[in-house]
C-alpha cells in the first residue's frame, strides 16, 4: 500500500488510532468504538503498514505509543475535530457534542477547587461532552498547548509564547490549612513566631524549597518541613489529627478545608499574589466544543 495515498486508505483507521492512543489498550479502545478486541487488532495491523512503523509497543501496563504515534496523533485528532464539526454545520443548533471531548490542563490545585463546577456548567452547556483533565503547570503548559496534548489549559502564567492567548480569571493569594483540634479556642490567627515554630508539610514538585522559604529566608527565618508532596489532595490526610500546617493556594486551601473538616487561617507572611489564566491556541477555525467549553470556564470564575 502507497502511504501518500488517500484513496487507498479506509479513513476510519484514524478513529482507531485515536482510540489506541488514548486509552493504550486495545481492549479498552475497542469498548470505546462498539467494536470487538479482533477488529481493533486488525486496523493496529493495517495502520503499522500505512505508516511503516509500529506504532504501538506492547508493555506490562498496554500500549506504549512509538515517537512516530506521538507525532501523529495531534495531526489525527486535528483532522477527525474537523471533520465533526463539518458534520455539525448539518445542523449548527443541534450543537451536538457526543463523543466529543476537550482536554483541559491544569494542576491539582485548580481541579480540586474548580473541577467540580467546571463538569457542571459543561454538562449544562454541551451536554454529551466530555471533559478530560490533564495535569500541567505554567512551566510546561505552552509546549503543551502547542503539541496539541492540551486543548485549553488554567495555570498562573506561562502563556506567553508566540500563538496562544489567554485572558486572566482572577488573582489569587496563600492560606495556612491546618486540623481546628491544633488551634487554640477561638484562635483565628498565627503569630510569625507560631508559623515557624510548626513543623510543615510542603507542597512541591521539587520536594525541598518553596515560595515559603523564600519569604522566610528574607527576614533571616527558616521553617521545619517534616514531609513534601507533590499532590494538594493529599492534604487532607497528612494534616488531619496532626499539628503541622501547609501554606497553598487559597482557592484550594478553602475547597480542602471545607471537604476534609479542616481550616484555613491567614499566612503571616506576605506572599505575592499570582494570576489565574485561562490559555488556549490562537487562530483556525473555530470549534464549538472549545467554545462551549471556554464560556464554562468564564461562567465558574464569573
């Protein structure tokens, strides 16, 4: 078979390499699609001689997809968004969404406290869409966008490259989260003194220094970090019945405290603000499943 050859490829190979992609089982793409597990086997045969590689290595945990699949797949799914949205100008108030989704990054901090409304105003908006949160942070997030692993992605910052734009939701600030049983009646603050003095749990990718020990190193401090995570959800369990703090995103301090029986107190330090921003690729045409969910995103932080 010519791979240049459009005429000699069934198109719906592509559906199959999207769902292979996806799900990296073959198992699991063929529940996806309503096909049986020897179907899908046989389009991963006849999609390794169009492009001439594998495509798909098996491991002990799936499919792993080759270099070539990876470069594939923004071209494919690019190329099967916009033939559904030929198919929705069938009908433009039909606005059907099913079996569409639209990967949104973001960090754990946001997902914990907007990922719940976010689902909500989508379902309310475009109902049979899906939603897929994907983890990333203002470091990575524009490569992200760029290579089409993200459709829209929040994060502090990180918009600035050449194609994407971005609109800024809101301002955020810090709060301390700590177990109410730690806290003396009717104690609504915590001294400087009583900050340090604390031992800590810090959230960090990095597991050693954060935007707290900068602060304290300014005024000659340091604090006594008893354990580092890089997930804000496990919060709830490291804090509960302890004594130790951690200073986070208020957003997420306040959703935590307010889930997992803790509270949140203002950190005596002060500790810059950052921005909360919505990202996505400029130009081509626009998509009404990225519409929809953009005017979610402005509906939660409205």
């Amino acid at each position: 078979m010519n791979p240049a050859n459009i005429t000699d490829i069934d198109l719906n190979l592509l559906k199959v390499f999207e769902a292979l992609h996806d799900e990296v089982s073959a198992s699991r793409a063929a529940v996806r699609l309503g096909l049986t597990q020897s179907a899908v086997s046989a389009a991963l045969r006849r999609l390794r001689e169009v492009y001439g590689d594998p495509l798909f290595m098996r491991t002990g945990r799936g499919l792993a997809p080759t270099l070539r699949a990876n470069q594939l797949k923004p071209l494919i799914s690019e190329a099967l968004n916009k033939c559904r949205q030929s198919l929705a100008l069938l009908d433009p108030q039909a606005e059907q969404f099913e079996g569409r989704a639209v990967t949104l990054g973001l960090s754990d901090d946001f997902e914990i406290a907007y990922g719940r409304a976010l689902i909500e105003q989508v379902q309310r908006l475009a109902p049979g869409l899906r939603l897929i949160f994907r983890q990333t942070h203002s470091q990575i997030v524009a490569r992200a966008l760029l290579d089409r692993s993200l459709d829209l992605a929040l994060a502090s910052g990180g918009f600035s490259a050449r194609l994407l734009s971005r609109r800024v939701l809101d301002e955020g600030d810090y709060l301390c989260l700590l177990d109410p049983h730690s806290m003396a009646p009717g104690q609504s603050a915590l001294s400087l003194d009583e900050f340090v003095a604390r031992e800590q749990i810090l959230v960090s990718s990095g597991g050693f220094i954060g935007i707290v020990d900068e602060a304290l190193a300014e005024l000659g401090l340091s604090r006594r970090v008893a354990a580092s995570t890089s997930h804000f959800a496990a919060l709830a369990y490291l804090l509960k019945g302890s004594e130790r703090l951690a200073t986070l995103p208020g957003h997420a301090a306040r959703t935590i405290a307010e889930t997992a029986g803790l509270v949140v107190l203002p950190c005596p330090l002060a500790l810059p603000q950052y921005p909360v921003e919505l990202g996505w690729r400029t130009g081509g045409q626009p998509d009404p499943a990225l519409e929809k969910v953009r005017e979610a995103v402005l509906a939660v932080f409205a």
